[in-house]
C-alpha cells in the first residue's frame, strides 16, 4: 500500500481535505492531474486512510477506537452514548453537519480507555456523563 513514494500524493490529499472539507471526484481529478499519478492511485490512497474521506463529513468528527483493547474497556459505551445525545451511529452525521461518527482502528490512548478522539483531541476515561459534556464543549 503506500509508501515513501505517496508522500507528496498524502500531503496533497490532506491539504484538499482540509480546505474542500472531502475529497471529491472533482478534487482527486485535479490531484491526479497536478501529480501525474493515476486518478485509481489517488482514490486508492484517499479511501485507504480512515482521516480521509471521500464523502462530506460533519465540522466536528467523533473517532471511537474498535480495537479488541478498548472493546475490553468498554468502547461500546461510546458508541452507545453518542448515539443517545446526537442520533447517529458509525459512518453517519448529524442532519445539522456538526457531527460525524466513525471507526477506527487506534487513537493511541489505550492507557485512557474507554476513549474518543474529536478532531485532535482525545478525551479519555469517558463515561455517559462525561461524553454528554464533551459534545456539548464542541457545540
């Protein structure tokens, strides 16, 4: 999958991201263009990393860990939770575009579990009280 050689396509793709909000048919034309690489490269790289997509998102994105680490520390509670305040699940966002919820597979804050990575931060040693504060931070 990708390596050293992506560099300058992963820097291109982040940098797309970050001012189209996701990266369109359109965006990964202009990409593959603008690189000479080919557009199933650039698509094949922009679906592989869970901190691209392909599709809009919401402003603010909710990553829960599904690793067997955190699923022993009850990340579910997570899900459960955020489902509870916002109304979606995994891979859905809010009708209103402020939030979106999705899998991955570490945040890296296994010494804090159960926890979630909003955007950049983490928050850990959640529980049902302390999410409801989280999102509400974020409003």
């Amino acid at each position: 999958m990708p390596g050293r050689d992506h560099e300058p396509l992963l820097i291109s793709l982040k940098q797309a991201q970050e001012e189209h909000t996701c990266l369109t048919r359109e965006v990964i034309i202009e990409i593959s263009r603008s690189l000479g690489v080919p557009v199933s490269d650039v698509f094949g790289v922009a679906s592989f990393y869970s901190f691209l997509s392909t599709k809009p998102r919401g402003r603010n994105i909710i990553r829960v860990c599904g690793s067997v680490p955190c699923y022993l520390k009850k990340s579910q509670m997570i899900l459960e939770s955020v489902a509870d305040k916002l109304g979606i699940r995994p891979g859905e966002t809010t009708t209103d575009g402020r939030f979106s919820v999705e899998l991955t597979n570490c945040i890296g804050a296994c010494d804090t579990a159960p926890a979630m990575l909003i955007n950049d931060d983490v928050h850990g040693n959640l529980t049902p009280r302390k999410i409801s504060r989280i999102l509400k931070s974020y409003g």
